[in-house]
C-alpha cells in the first residue's frame, strides 16, 4: 500500500508531515515516545539551554476560547540532561527526533548547537524567539535579520553533519527577510511560527490578568492565519523547506499549510485541545481527504496555492 502521508524533510524521511511542535510533551524519552506511538512523523524536544532554568510561576498556561496563552518561558533542564533523554529516546524508537535549542548571546546559541549535536538529533532546531541579553531591553533575536542569519552561520559552523532548523517568529518587520538571512548562512529548514503576542487576558471579577507573569505567547486555532501567511510569504522568499506550525488541528489545516509551501506541520496547542490522538486522526482524515481527490503525495500539494 502506498503512503500518501510520507514526507522527505531535508533528506529525513518521515512517514507522516505530522511534527510535534517544540514545548509540548518534548521534556522527557518517555512523552516523546508517546508522541511517537500515536503517529507524530517526528517529534521535537522542548527547546534547552546551556543550564537549567526554571520558568515563571503558575498559572502559566491559560486556555481560552481559540486557544492558549502560555508564560512557560523556556523551563527546561540544560543541556546535559536533554542529551540524556535525547540518547535515550534514540535507543527506543525509531521515528526521527528534533533537539532544540536556544541562547541567550549568539556565542551560547553556538555552544549549545555544539553540545547537542552529540546526541545525535535528527535536525536540530534553532529556536531565536527568546531576549537578546545584550540588547537594549532584551528584544528577542527574531526580530533582527542580520543577528538571525549570525546565529545561523555560528550554528551551522558548529553542526556540520545534521540539518539545521531556523525557528522564527512574526515579532519582526518581515518573516520573509528573516527567512532569507537563514537561507544565506546555510539553514536547511525553517520552522515558522513560535507561538504570537504576547498576549493577556484579565479576569472581570478579580480585576487582575490571569497569568502569573502577566502575559503570554497566544497559540492554537486563533493564530492559524498568521501561520499560513508566514508560510506563504517564506515559500516565496526561500527554496528551503518549512515546517508549518501555528494552530494546526484538523486535516484540513495541515492541507493549508502544504498548499502554502510546508513540507512538514507542527502541532503543539492541539495536544492540549484535542488531545494525543490528535495525531492519529490527522494522519487518518488526511489519508482519506487525499485518497478521495486521487493525491497520491503531499508534494503534489506543495506550494499550490501560489499561481
Ligand atoms: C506550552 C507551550 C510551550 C512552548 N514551548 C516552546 C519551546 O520551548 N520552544 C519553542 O521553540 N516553541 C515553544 N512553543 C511554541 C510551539 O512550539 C509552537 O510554535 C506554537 O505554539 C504554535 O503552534 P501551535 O498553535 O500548534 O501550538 C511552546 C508552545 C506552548 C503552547
């Protein structure tokens, strides 16, 4: 029987476009194999730095009626430790698996690419939406193209034997420059979009916003446009392939990503909304969806919505 779900990424073949999005069940070997059972075609871990860092304080994560708001920041264990679980989930599965990584100067980006790199990843994702310490009131990297396409020449001069990741976010003047500062210094794929915002939401009767820390990164259903635009303006802008990630649900959603130029699709919010077996029934109703039409492969969708 053919697959009609399989993808090739960057010369990784996955047998599903479906990728669990970074930040979601991706701490440890055991919720990524989880992930992995239930039909994602590659998994990502949640983004780690050089050490531990603890997030912001609950409630951190607050669903509302498109989706969520989330002030997790980037909790994680360090890099160490995520090279474990990364080792770990290798020896026990074979669907491919996305490290992630991020920084705070361009220097740690290029450190924890190095050490990462040890654990043998699939792909390892760059994640540039967190602050720039060095800059004036912490602006994250993503939004300068010159720093963006720095900390993808360190990475890439670094980790020479595994595809790299760019993953971008809409906080910038154009995603499409962005996207090209990648290209220019040597990213294989770009990952687009982080989550948007951030955003807030006070309670009526408290008088307060909900999140401890205020205010989040708004992901799900309610940022979907966003991400298709995003992907749309990136296909055009660069050859390489993307992974479309932003409020993607349904079948339906993941086709529009791929009529927009994705090669792959993120999931992340929907594990929250719809739970694991949102994976399995992505893969079932977009066989069926593609069956029904005569598509045979996701790259006769590719980029078809551009004439
Ligand atoms: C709780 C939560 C934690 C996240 N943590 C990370 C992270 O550590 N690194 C990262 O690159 N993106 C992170 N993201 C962003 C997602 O990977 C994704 O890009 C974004 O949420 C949009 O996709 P979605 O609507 O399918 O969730 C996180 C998202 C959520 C909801």
């Amino acid at each position: 029987m053919i697959n009609r779900l399989h993808v090739n990424l960057a010369g990784i073949e996955l047998a599903s476009p479906l990728v669990l999005a970074s930040g979601v069940m991706g701490l440890s070997a055991s919720s990524l194999e989880r992930v992995a059972e239930l039909g994602a075609g590659a998994v990502t871990a949640k983004s780690c730095g050089l050490e531990e860092r603890k997030g912001h304080p609950c409630p951190a994560i607050l669903p509302f009626g498109f989706g969520l708001l989330n002030a997790v920041g980037l909790a994680n264990p360090g890099v160490d430790d995520m090279i474990a679980e990364l080792r770990t989930f290798r020896l026990q599965s074979d669907v491919p698996v996305i490290a992630s990584i991020f920084g705070k100067t361009v220097d740690e980006f290029a450190e924890v690419a190095a050490r990462i790199a040890e654990a043998q990843p699939a792909m390892v994702e760059v994640n540039v939406s967190c602050p720039n310490v060095a800059a004036e009131f912490g602006r994250s990297f993503a939004s300068d193209p010159a720093l963006v396409g720095e900390i993808t020449r360190r990475v890439r001069g670094r980790v020479s034997d595994i595809p790299i990741s760019l993953k971008l976010s809409l906080q910038c003047m154009s995603i499409a420059e962005v996207a090209k500062a990648c290209a220019d210094n040597g990213a294989d794929v770009i990952t687009a979009i982080n989550s948007v915002g951030p955003g807030m939401i006070i309670d009526p009767n408290v008088r307060r916003p909900v999140l401890a820390n205020r205010m989040g990164g708004l992901s799900g259903p309610a940022i979907l446009p966003l991400a298709v635009r995003a992907v749309w303006e990136i296909a055009e802008a660069v050859s390489l392939p993307i992974i479309g990630t932003g409020g993607v649900e349904t079948a339906e959603d993941v086709v529009q990503m791929v009529l927009a130029g994705a090669t792959a699709v993120g999931v992340g919010t929907a594990v929250y909304t719809r739970g694991l077996e949102v994976f399995s029934n992505i893969n079932s109703d977009l066989h069926v969806f593609m069956q029904e039409r005569g598509i045979t492969s996701l790259s006769d969708l590719k980029g078809a919505a551009h004439v």
